[in-house]
C-alpha cells in the first residue's frame, strides 16, 4: 500500500489571510449582525414571558430549578451570545403555547419541554452547574 501524500495547511496558507471578514460569510441568507439581532428580541421575549409560565406550572413539573439555571446562564455576561441563543431557543420552546404535544393534555403535556430542557442540560453539561445557585457570580 502506497503512502498518500498530504497538504498540511498552515496558518501561512491563504484560507487564513482574512481572519477579520468572517463576519460577510452568511447563515440562512442572513448576516451574523441579523442573527445577534434576532438573538436579542428573542431574549426579551423570554425575559417578558418566562416567569408567569414558570409561577403557572411550577408546582406541576419538576424541572423548575433546571429552568431557572439555564435562564441565570443567559443572563451571564461571560457567556459568548452564540452559546446563550441555543439556550433562548430551547427557553422560548418552553415558553410557546405551541408545543408538539399541548401543555394541557393531562400527564404527558410537559414531556416535550422536558425533553427540550434536557438536551439543552446535556449540551451544556458541567458548564451549567454554577448557575444552580442564586449567588452564582455576584
């Protein structure tokens, strides 16, 4: 069997000449300035909304305190906003009347949020322990 030669890339190539335009490359048709944008009003959207939906149905399921630890992490200013939108995305699934399976269908309404909440709980992983406690950066 005959080695293949490779190319190594280095940072000398020219793929790394313009590190600063990487903010023309475009997502979805829509510029990184769009998608911060869109970040931002969908963050006040959860801040408007999160709390009435936790006080409704606190008492109904036990993933309150899972709630309020990933809503602390998108209120963190050390956390980059490219991190706290796949939080505000998961947070406002929760917050939605529209959901996959309705939060007033009796036993299994809030299975859908749950299995959101955890999959963004098992992305972020250790990452979101410190957010737990209320006292966790202050």
């Amino acid at each position: 069997m005959k080695e293949k030669d490779f190319e190594i890339i280095t940072p000398d190539d020219e793929i790394f000449e313009n590190l600063g335009d990487l903010g023309a490359f475009r997502t979805g048709g829509r510029t990184e300035k769009e998608i911060e944008d869109n970040y931002k009003e969908r963050s006040n959207y959860v801040e408007e909304n999160l709390w009435s939906k936790v006080q409704r149905v606190g008492k109904k399921i036990s993933f309150a305190k899972d709630v309020i630890a990933l809503y602390n992490y998108m209120k963190d200013p050390f956390v980059s906003w490219h991190r706290k939108a796949i939080v505000v995305m998961g947070l406002v699934y929760f917050i939605s009347p529209i959901d996959t399976i309705p939060d007033i269908a009796p036993l299994v309404g809030y299975l859908d949020d749950l299995g959101v909440i955890t999959a963004l709980i098992k992305f972020l992983g250790s990452e979101l322990i410190p957010y737990y406690d209320d006292k966790y950066r202050k």
